[in-house]
C-alpha cells in the first residue's frame, strides 16, 4: 500500500518544514505531494528545498493564491498512491494519527475516512462561534446527504485513490469540504469517521478561514446539492 499526502499551502513559512518532517516520520510508505497557492512569505522556497532534498517529494506552485480546492485539485493530478490524505499545512492536524485514519480503509471497510476533532480527542478550546458554524454547516449536510458525520469541514479525509477517477471538483477555495462531502456520498461510497486531536490556531497565529467562507459553505452545499 502506497499512500499519496497532499498538502496545499498558502502563507505556512513558520510551520511547513515541520510539518514535512512529522509527515516523514511516519512509518508509511509514501509520497509527499506540496502544492506552493501563491504564497508571498516565503513558503514557495521553503518548498522548492525541500523538493530538492527529498526524493519522495512532488512540488507544485501556482503564480497566485486560487485557493485551497484549486490547490487540491493540482495535486490530486499527481497522485500515484493506493490511498490519499489531505493534510493542511498548519499543523492543526497531527501526521502521527495517519494509522487510525488509514485503518477503515486497509480493512475494507471504507471507501472514504473522516477525522472528526468532536469525537473525545484532545484538542484545543477556540472560538465558540467557529464550533457553532461548524455545528450547522454539518447538520446542513448531513440533511442533504442523508448520512451522520460529526464534522464535515474536518480538513483531514482519507479515501482510496481510484475515487479520483470518477470524481470532478470545481470549488477553488473552502468550499472544496462541502462538494467533497456531497460528491462522495451521492456516489454511494462507505463512509467511516474516526476521532482525532486538533490543535487549531488563533487568528494571530495564522488561521485564514472565517465566518465569510461559512456562508460560501451554505451556498456550496446548495448548488452542488441542487445543480450538479
């Protein structure tokens, strides 16, 4: 089993070698594939050396920020392995967790694997109104899809790479979360969720998304529910 990592990143020069790092250290065997959205701190450097130094690593790089859907959809494009993992580049998501994410999948028991930060693992205490947002835009999707997830914007999903081949996205930026969630369950995939740790950031210390893309998320779930 190979697996394919695919991190896009936008603006992540204070945390994207370490994030490489622990992706590296654990015991799988993989690829790394980096997709560079048009930073303007120095992520795209950070990466090209890291590509040069690492085998294992494919490099990408847009000339500007399309967003993180836009992102994914790049790397999804370079993808060789037998399982994919969207990782964010932030360190919110901890690598070391990859087996329990992985597990449904190598049993045969999933298709499609979600890490829910609000099934009992440790995770950092922010921002009530993000949990609360988070809260309906599941509930939303869950009333469309007529399935039970816990978290839906959840950044880490795992699924068996061959879905690829039967699934277009079009969503550029956070709405890519919502039409992944609806395209996988219309297609009948057997979806798992697993607990995992999230250690979320502060605005201060970088975290990009905000009550702007929530309503973006309503309106994707809307038109990829009603118009695709």
């Amino acid at each position: 089993m190979k697996l394919s990592v695919v991190i896009p990143a936008f603006n992540e020069v204070s945390t994207i070698e370490t994030l490489v790092e622990r992706v590296h250290a654990v015991p799988l065997d993989k690829e790394i594939i980096l997709i560079d959205d048009g930073s303007t701190d120095g992520t795209r450097q950070v990466i090209e050396k890291l590509s040069r130094c690492q085998e294992n690593i494919k490099a990408f790089y847009h000339a500007k920020n399309r967003g993180k859907g836009a992102a994914l959809r790049t790397g999804f494009q370079a993808v060789t392995g037998d399982i994919v993992i969207i990782q964010d580049a932030d360190l919110e998501y901890n690598p070391a967790e990859y087996p329990r994410l992985l597990q449904p999948l190598l049993d045969g028991r999933a298709d499609v694997v979600f890490g829910s930060r609000f099934l009992g693992k440790p995770h950092r205490v922010l921002f009530f109104w993000h949990y609360l947002g988070n809260k309906i835009l599941t509930l939303l999707s869950n009333a469309i899809t007529n399935i039970n997830l816990t978290d839906m914007e959840t950044g880490y999903k795992a699924f068996r790479a061959d879905l690829l081949e039967s699934l277009v996205f079009k969503s550029n930026r956070f709405g890519f979360e919502p039409e992944f969630t609806i395209k996988v369950a219309r297609q009948g995939c057997r979806i798992y969720e697993v607990p995992i740790s999230y250690s979320g950031r502060t605005y201060a210390e970088g975290k990009k998304i905000s009550w702007h893309d929530g309503f973006k998320a309503i309106f994707t779930l809307i038109r990829f529910w009603l118009f695709d």
